[in-house]
C-alpha cells in the first residue's frame, strides 16, 4: 500500500513539474498573455443603463446589495417579480432613477 502511495505522489509531482515546465516554456516564447471575455449577464447591463452604483439600483428595486451582487455574478436568479422590474430598468432606465428621487 505504502508503494501505491508512492507512486501516486511521484505521478502528481511529476505532474506538476510538466506544467510548471510548460509554463516556463511559455513565458520564454513571450506566450503569457491570455485574453479572457466576461460578458456581462442582463442584470448588470440594465444597471449599467442606469448609470447607478449597486447599491443604488438594489435601493431602487427595494433588495439588499448583496443580493444585487449575487444576481450579477450569477450565483443566484431574481424572481418573476424582480426579472419584470430588471426588464422594466432595461427598457426605461430613467423610470428606475426616478423612483429614487
């Protein structure tokens, strides 16, 4: 058993050495850079259109910030009633300022 243990750290640090080769090989190539997309999910783009900060958009739809964060991130989904109001924000983004004034 003992030898079985073995081998599987030897494979695991043989692993990893090959990767952190590869990846010494990479940077010498100048091949470091990745580009990574983030496309923002409907709820962030209708805050944005409102030009508000989180925590005044989840003050205009009556949550807590939090839970903006969480929809944005896309941990958690609003609820029927709370899509029709990020929909309506989407559409008429001056409605959703206005009802902070």
């Amino acid at each position: 058993m003992a030898s079985t243990k073995q081998a599987k750290r030897t494979s695991a640090g043989e692993e990893l050495g090959l990767k952190l080769l590869q990846s010494v090989r990479e940077m010498k190539a100048r091949n470091f850079a990745r580009a990574t997309e983030v496309k923002p999910n409907d709820v962030a783009l209708a805050r944005h259109g409102t030009g508000m900060s989180q925590a005044e958009f989840a003050a205009a739809l009556s949550i807590s910030k939090r839970t903006l964060q969480e929809w944005e991130q896309g941990r958690r989904c609003p609820s029927g009633a709370a899509q029709a109001l990020i929909r309506i924000a989407s559409k008429h983004p001056q409605v959703v300022r206005e009802a902070l004034a």
